[in-house]
C-alpha cells in the first residue's frame, strides 16, 4: 500500500512513505528535492483527494463502503469482530497438526492517530464460534499489517514487519519482530532485526524453510532506496534475511533497483534512477512486497511501477534478477503483490495492480515523434481531458519559460508548450504557474502541456494555483485541458527540434478511467523488449469485469481496487476492498472467469487466506474483523 497517503484508509502507506519528512535529505542543494515540512505534506495529502474513489466518512465509516451484502457460490461459515476495535490487516491461516489443530493471524493497520491492536491470534478449530486467544504487540505509532508463520528447526515462528505510522516524530524503532507461537495462547517475542535510519519499515514479507533447513525472511521495505536517487549511499529494498535462528536474525544480502539494475522506466527511455519515476498519476518505483517459490530458492518482489521482479536466491547473499513482468505506456502500474501459479507445466504470475486513483494516463505523440509518451491531466483544471471527449490533437506553440505575454503570441487555437521548474525539485520558476496558465488561456490556448523541468515522471501530485489565480483559472479555463509532462521524457525536446522545421501536430489520448485490476503474465513467454539485458513476461489474461472498475471515473462510496490473492487447484480467491472476495475460475489463465464472490457488509476487504485441507477462506475485513467463509458450487476449488 503505497507512500502516497492513503486517505483515510487506504492512503496511509503510499504517500506517508513517498513524502515522509525523514526520507528526504536534510540540506539538499539547488539540485535536488528539497525537505519538505510537515504541513506542506499534509497539504499535499489533501490534494490527493479529489483522485480517490471515495473520500468520505470519519472513523469507522471511513472503512466503509456503499457495497452491500452478497454471497453467490459462497456461504458464510463464522465471524469475529476481534478484540480492540479496527482497522484490521492481513490473515494469514496456520495449522499446528495434532491437538493444538488451526489458527489464524490478524495483522492491524496504521489508522486513526495511528493507534492500533495488535496481532490477533484466532483459534479456529470451530470455525463457526472463532476465539482471540491472545494479542501480540500492542500500541501506537506503530504498524503490523503482514504477518507469516512457518515452523523453524522445531519451533513455530511468526514473522511481522513493523513500520511508521503517518507523520509520527517519536516513532519506536521499525524492522523485522519473529515471535514463538508454539503456544498460541502465550507468545513470546524471540528477535528483531532493526532497519537503518530514516526508513518507513518493513511493508510486505514472506517466510520460508528451505529443504537444508535454513530459514529465510524475504522483506519489502519501501523507498530504503529514496537517497539512491540523488548519488547517495543507501540499502535496497529486498532484503534476505537468515532467521534458522529466530532469535538472532542476520541479513544476508539487500537489493535495489537504482543501484543493482540497469531496467528501464516502462513509458520512458531511461533507466530507472529515482524513487519518484514510473506510470500513471502516482508515478513511483519501490518494494512493495516479497513472496517466496519453489522452496525458498525463487523470490518475487512487487516492485510497483517497475512490474513483479524475479530472483534466482539459490544463493541468498546474492539474488540474480531473472525476470520482470512488465507495463505498456497505456497502464497505470502498481504492481501490489503477486502470486504464482502452476498450470499446464507453465509457471503463471498472478499480479495484483492496486490503484486508488481513477486519473487515467494521457497519451501523448507528435509528428516530430510518435512514439508515445505519458503525459497527467491536472485534476485542478476546471476542464479534464478524460471526461470529455478523451482525445484532443493540435498546432504546437513554444511558449518557452512562458512568464512573459510576448510568448503566447500565435498561441489561439494551439497546445502551447511551457517549461516549468517546480520548487519541490530545487529552484523555483521566475513566475508562477499560475501566471503561465492563464497567459496561455488569454491566449486562447486549446491546451496547456505543462514541461516540469525535474527527472522525475508526469504526476498528479502538482499542487494547484494559488490565490488569486485559482479563482481566475477556474473561470477562465473551461474547457482548456492542463497537463503535465516532464522532461526526463525529452517529449518537449522532440516538439521543438520538429518546429525548427515547420508546424508540428501534438496529439493527447486519454486511457479508460480504471481502478486496480488483475493480470496475468505467463513465464513461458517473455523477451527483452527494451534491451535493458532483462527479459519481460508476456501478459496473457486480465480480470476487471466487476462494477466500478474500470470505465468510471466517478465511483459510488469505497474502494474498487485489487489487494491480494492466493489460489487452491484452479481456482483463485482476490481480496477486492469493496468487492469483498472475488472467485476465479483458472482452467483457462488466458480468460479468468468470475464464479463467485462475498461481499461482507459495507465491505473492505484487505486479506484471504485458504486452508488447503477444508478449502475454507479467511476473509479479514478492514472494518469488519474477521470472517470464515466456504466456497460452493463453481467457487470451490476443483
């Protein structure tokens, strides 16, 4: 879940971790982006709000949804509210054997002044009557949304990562906590492995055994690398963790995509050098999740905007990238979390792209150069490209730095060009982009591409105009799309090169409105479409086909994005947020077909985990606590 806040439910993670005070350097020169206070980032939290699919509510509410109850193919089994209130995180299902039989492991989310509950450990033996037997690791300021337990040399071990929560100072220190769990009603803390200084924590993490024994621990830990963007010495942000001695955990290797790779921005033509680079309006590149395969000697890292990555960890101090799925310049990105799948003698990668925000992606090209480029439309315009026609074409104008009237001169008509220097990224523009758009608009600009002078990819996080050019703008502006584009993508470059000879045709597609979906890569195809010296995994097949996903670019109350999926046979089972649980058919991977879904009340549905054994599903419900559910019918595993 993303460093981009998620408002008020999901925003905590994405934008906290992408704006968060301590990621930035402390006396950054001209050059390079600048600390940021707090209030400007709280600021900048609110402007995110106008792209969420829901902002309403306080509170509970704020955990809720318009979607109401639905059980097709599935049949609701037992429920727990769990102990200490919400909001609830992950699940993750473990059976002991013998007499102490199954339980299950709740995780708690940062929310609400950052107060939350602990680990709920669930005895579900009687899955229709389910017990808290006991809390682990309660308090504030601190999260435990993932948690995994396996059993190490004996000894059944839980793993959580623990991270900041929001903007909090004082925060306890952030990494890798492993509990002894032997006895679920008594557990005992065991280690901790404590991350550097400055970082956000560990996110997403996995545990495995290996067949010699060893016990490792695969961790996410978002934006370790932000420093790495501006030539400064920083960790990656996989780590391998040898934990065959929970007690005494040691990091084994760390691996980051600024400083361990050459691949390149999907959309660009550049390699990947800085956190704030990829697609659609939240263009970042960070780990976000790690997931173990074929017995501890394959890891998947969710990447974000640079797809699912593949490593060969055969040698744990040295992971190999064999692989990457991968994104067009139409796609969002958000590459959340994955889950492999085996079908046919073909390893699948199940990928769960998790976007709050319905902004499409612009398209743009020129007759200078048509290769197409990402461009955002700025949701403060009082006009948006894509919910209007969604395709507008042009005469460029070269307005320059653009603060002078004299620029605009023949602009009527034409998509005037304008380079812009924001302050976030160093030294501020002579004038003020306010000056800029209306000096187009009176112009009689058709549109505004906004050139932002930074390495960094188009977003949606450009803050609006002040006073008094808001008003004037909002008035004044109807019906003149404003976007951005930067200059990393040399798109601005190729327009002027193209008008030193003559008059150049600009072109702006919008994509369809679309929250996060799933898709379906399969390992058996894959080449290296851009010559980065790693291959890219074909997509094969997708599934949006539910209410809300894609099409609308305003939805009713909640969240209509992927979270995660796990899989039993031929079937996979998606927690959807206010979809609830979404059953898939898998027979064919290049055409998933919907076969059921539950949807608890006012739904937001975080985690699902299965047991194997009865083909149960634990559902944990971000408002809702937790919930054990049967698939029937066309739902249950095959």
């Amino acid at each position: 879940m993303p460093i981009r806040a998620r408002i008020r439910i999901l925003v905590g993670l994405l934008v906290c971790l992408m704006m968060t005070p301590s990621l930035a350097p402390a006396s950054p020169p001209s050059d390079r982006l600048s600390g940021v206070p707090e209030r400007r980032l709280r600021f900048q939290e609110r402007l995110l709000r106008p792209n969420l699919s829901h902002s309403r509510g306080q509170g509970d509410s704020a955990f809720r949804s318009s979607a109401q109850f639905h059980a097709e193919n599935f049949r609701v089994v037992g429920h727990s509210k769990l102990k200490g209130g919400l909001p609830w995180g992950d699940v993750w299902f473990y059976d002991y054997g013998g007499d102490l039989g199954k339980y299950a492991f709740v995780g708690t989310w940062q929310a609400f002044g950052c107060k939350q509950h602990g680990i709920q450990v669930v005895d579900v033996n009687d899955p229709t009557n389910p017990q808290v037997v006991a809390v682990i690791g309660s308090g504030t300021r601190i999260s435990r949304e993932d948690v995994v337990v396996q059993r190490i040399d004996g000894r059944d071990i839980l793993a959580a990562g623990t991270q900041r929560c929001g903007f909090s100072k004082n925060t306890r220190p952030v990494g890798l906590k492993l509990f002894d769990v032997s006895d679920p009603s008594h557990p005992t803390r065991l280690g901790f492995l404590r991350m550097e200084k400055g970082v956000h924590g560990v996110h997403e993490l996995d545990l495995v055994v290996r067949d010699d024994g060893q016990a490792l621990a695969l961790l996410a830990v978002p934006f370790a690398e932000f420093d790495a963007s501006f030539g400064e010495e920083a960790k990656g942000e996989f780590r391998i963790v040898d934990v065959s001695d929970p007690a005494n955990p040691i990091e084994l290797s760390d691996w980051g995509v600024i400083g361990d790779s050459s691949l390149h921005i999907f959309g660009g033509n550049d390699e990947i050098s800085n956190s704030l680079q990829g697609l659609g309006a939240f263009p970042d590149t960070f780990a976000h999740g790690a997931r173990a395969a074929d017995g501890g000697t394959t890891a998947y890292v969710s990447y974000w905007d640079a797809g699912v990555l593949k490593f060969d960890i055969r040698d744990p101090s040295n992971p190999v990238l064999v692989g990457r799925t991968r994104y067009s310049v139409r796609d969002d990105g958000d590459a959340h979390s994955m889950t492999p799948f085996d079908s046919g003698g073909t390893r699948y990668i199940l990928q769960n792209d998790e976007d709050i925000s319905t902004l499409p992606s612009i398209r743009v090209t020129s007759s200078a150069n048509s290769t197409p480029y990402q461009a955002q439309e700025q949701y403060w315009a009082p006009t948006l490209l894509s919910r209007g026609s969604g395709l507008l074409t042009g005469r460029a104008h070269d307005a320059g730095g653009g603060c002078l009237k004299s620029a605009y001169e023949g602009a009527a008509g034409k998509v005037v060009l304008i380079d812009h220097k924001s302050g976030f990224y160093g030294a501020r523009h002579p004038c003020h982009v306010g000056v800029q758009v209306l000096q187009a608009v009176r112009a009689g600009a058709k549109a505004v591409l906004l050139n932002m002078i930074w390495p960094l990819d188009p977003n949606a996080f450009f803050p609006p105009p002040k006073k008094p050019y808001r008003k004037a703008i909002n008035k004044e502006a109807k019906g003149v799309p404003i976007l951005q584009i930067t200059d990393i993508d040399e798109v601005a470059g190729d327009i002027r090169s193209g008008l030193q000879n003559g008059p150049v045709k600009v072109t702006l597609k919008a994509e369809a409105a679309s929250n996060g979906f799933l898709r379906i890569f399969s390992e058996d195809q894959s080449a290296d479409i851009d010559s980065d010296g790693t291959p890219e995994y074909e997509q094969v097949g997708s599934f949006y086909d539910l209410p809300h996903v894609r099409g609308e670019y305003k939805t009713p109350p909640g969240f209509w994005t992927i979270h995660n999926t796990e899989v039993l046979g031929d079937r996979s089972y998606s927690s959807w947020y206010s979809h609830g649980v979404v059953a898939l058919d898998l027979t064919d991977p290049s055409a998933p077909e919907l076969v059921g879904q539950f949807v608890p009340p006012r739904a937001s549905v975080w985690g699902v985990a299965v047991d194997p054994e009865t083909g149960l599903i634990y559902v944990s419900d971000i408002g809702g606590g937790l919930w054990i559910v049967e698939p029937t019918g066309e739902a249950a595993a095959r």
